[in-house]
C-alpha cells in the first residue's frame, strides 16, 4: 500500500511549510529514515527523513513551493504497488493531517514530527533511538521549541547538561530545634520586611591605638574590636531612635531602652544575647558584660533574660577573615549591623595614599521604619565615633 509524504507540522502554531529542496528524484528508490526533502518553516529549515521504504512517486510540489500543512506532496510506492486511482491519490484538503499521530505504546503509520507533546523532527528522533537519548529531557532548538538532530547530538556531547542523576546523598542530619526556630524567624524577617543595605568603611587606627595603649598598661580587660563598635553603635542610637525601635498594630515604638544584642555563633546555630542598656556603660563595662554573656552562651547557660529583649543587634564575622556580608535583621527589631574584619588596605590619605587599618560595615534597616537618610546619617556617626581619638 502507498505511503503518502505530507507537508509535516514543525511547530504548533504552523500552518504552512515551504519546499526547499527533494533528496530524491521522482521514481527514485528510497529507504525509510533516509533524508527525502527539506522543509522551511519562518523560524527553521529542517530535514524530514522518508517514513516508509518504496519509489517516489506523484511529486506534486517543487522546492520553493509554499504548501499547507497536512497537504500531501508525495507517495512512496511499495514493491509491487501502482498508482492508485486518481480519485485515491487526490491531495489532503489544508489543515488535514492524514498521517496519525502516534499513541502512547505504539508508532502511528508512518514517521510523524509530533510523538506525543514532545515536538521532534524525525531525524531528531531516530538519532536519540540510536544514542539511547530521552527526547523529554531536551530542550529544542526549532520552531515552537521543537527538537532537531542538532539538539540530540549536542546533547551526547555534553551528557551531564541534559542527564545528570542527582547527587548522592551522604545522610541526613535533623534540623535541630535552634535552626528550625532561627529558619522560622529569619524567614519571617525576609517576607514581612523590606529590607534595605547601606556599608561604610571605616579607618580603625585609633580603636588599635587605643587596645595597644591599655595591653601595654596592663589593664585587666580589653575591649575587643567588637566592643568597640557596640558601644559606638549604643552612643550612635541615642541620637537615632527611629532605629531603636519596633513596628506594632499601634504604630512605631520608639523605645527608651537601648539593648544591643551580640551575634554568637555555636555549632547548633546563632543566639543573640543582650547587653542590656548598653548606652550607659564603659567600654570597659561593656566589655566585661560581653565576655561574660559569650563565655555563657558557649556552655549553653544562658537563661531567658540574657537573649530576650534586644533593641538592635551586632553581628561579626570579622573573626573568620570576612570582608563584607548582610545581615537578616532579628524581628521585632528594626535594624541590623554587619561588622567585617579589620584590614591594612592602601586608601585615600590626607593629600597622598597610606596602608590604614579599614573594616567594612553593611547596615540592614526595615524600610518600614526608616529611609535611607536617617540610616546614612547613623553609619556615618558610628563612623566618627570609632575613628575619634577619645574613647570612654
């Protein structure tokens, strides 16, 4: 029996196909899977391989040729068969699609373009059954994304873009109750407010002056860098209030407490005990307070009070060689200040250029709450705080 050759659908959206170009001669003997013609469609030229092996009869378009698509073009004879009646071999009407598409668990007559929703030129497919290539796992480079014999030979070039297993898993460890509840938490801080990221850089000289100064005199505590800049930050906030505060159904709570809470990190997680009225200590004080919050967090004998009640929070990696990093803020507050370590950089210096002592500082503010020229202003008096010669 005939096979009839159709104009084939290359993409969803076709409704014609040009002609470019017959592999073969009318009369011709041809193999099933072989090239038999070219078809241009306005966004591929694509080769459309014979779906049955026979003699091309009944050529009834020419290259250049615009033809509908599901028009037939073409039969291919079987040994043996003839001609068909003229009323047998009339073209499909526009639009008509006489080769069925195939179904699930079997090939339809002939070698469609369309195998189920996957769209793919024949060629295409019959190299991906050669290569042992599942169509579905590509992405196709021809009209209406459909899959050409280009797509599939990429794709066995470089295997691991198109089917690469998933990584295996070495176990599993579960969440502990301090990362589930921080996850919960910082989760919630991202959803509900908006943040947004100012960072400064600021000349510690006179902050390692100072801690050089008091070693030297022996003093039995010395702040650390991060004492330093909790307590410029306590000083700073007193003069800010709009980023000492807390968002409720009421309004903005500007609150009179000024609690700063510093970020420790332990294996199981972060926690965040609070110095408490921070604006009213030493540096000295504040030191000996956060020594002794950090030493009880480490042997997880913190009780309630020590982390609860923070108006604003302090975390440094500065320890751990980093440069510069956000900071999530802790909710119900309103701001956070990331702290970087302490670095000789070569920067800008009176009229010339000098290796100074520089650490970076990101402040993260709920936009809620306050812009961003009350938190600019706040950096910037943090700043000259730190890089001021008197320290309390």
């Amino acid at each position: 029996m005939a096979t009839e050759v159709i104009m084939p659908a290359l993409g969803i959206a076709q409704e014609k196909g040009t002609l470019v170009n017959w592999f073969k001669a009318e009369g011709q003997p041809i193999k099933k899977g072989e090239p038999l013609m070219e078809v241009e469609t306005d966004k591929a030229t694509v080769e459309i391989e014979a779906p049955a092996s026979g003699i091309l009869a009944s050529v009834s378009a020419n290259p250049g040729d615009e033809v509908p698509v599901g028009q037939r073009i073409a039969l291919i004879l079987a040994p043996g068969d003839s001609l068909p009646a003229e009323s047998e071999t009339a073209p499909a009407r526009p639009g008509v699609h006489p080769l069925p598409r195939p179904l699930p668990g079997g090939e339809g007559r002939g070698e469609g373009v369309v195998t189920g929703k996957i769209l793919a030129s024949p060629k295409a497919r019959r190299i991906a059954r050669e290569k042992g290539i599942d169509l579905a796992l590509l992405k196709g480079s021809g009209p209406e994304g459909s899959i050409l014999a280009e797509d599939v030979l990429r794709a066995e070039a470089t295997p691991t873009t198109t089917e690469t297993p998933p990584p295996k898993v070495k176990e599993i460890v579960s969440l502990s109750a301090m990362r589930r509840i921080i996850g919960e938490r910082m989760a919630q801080s991202k959803q509900t407010a908006p943040h947004f990221y100012l960072s400064v850089d600021v000349d510690m000289t006179e902050v390692n002056r100072k801690r050089t100064q008091w070693k030297a005199e022996g003093a039995d505590i010395v702040p650390s860098i991060n004492d330093f800049v909790v307590w410029a930050c306590a000083q700073g906030l007193r003069d800010f209030p709009a980023l000492n505060s807390t968002l409720t159904e009421r309004g903005v709570e500007l609150l009179s407490d000024i609690n700063i809470g510093v970020a420790v990190a332990l294996e199981e997680g972060l926690i965040v005990p609070v110095l408490r009225n921070t604006d009213r200590l030493s540096l000295t004080e504040l030191a000996s307070q956060s020594r002794a919050l950090a030493e009880r967090a480490q042997r997880k004998k913190l009780i309630p009070l020590d982390y609860e009640g923070g108006t604003f929070t302090v975390s440094n990696l500065g320890m751990f060689g980093v440069d510069h990093f956000i900071a999530i803020i802790n909710p119900p507050q309103c701001a956070i200040l990331a702290v970087g370590q302490v670095a000789r950089q070569v920067v800008a210096f009176g009229e010339g250029i000098a290796v100074r002592p520089m650490m970076t500082m990101t402040l993260s503010a709920d936009h809620r709450i306050a812009d961003g020229a009350i938190a600019a202003r706040f950096l910037r008096e943090v700043k000259r705080l730190l890089e001021g010669p008197e320290f309390k």
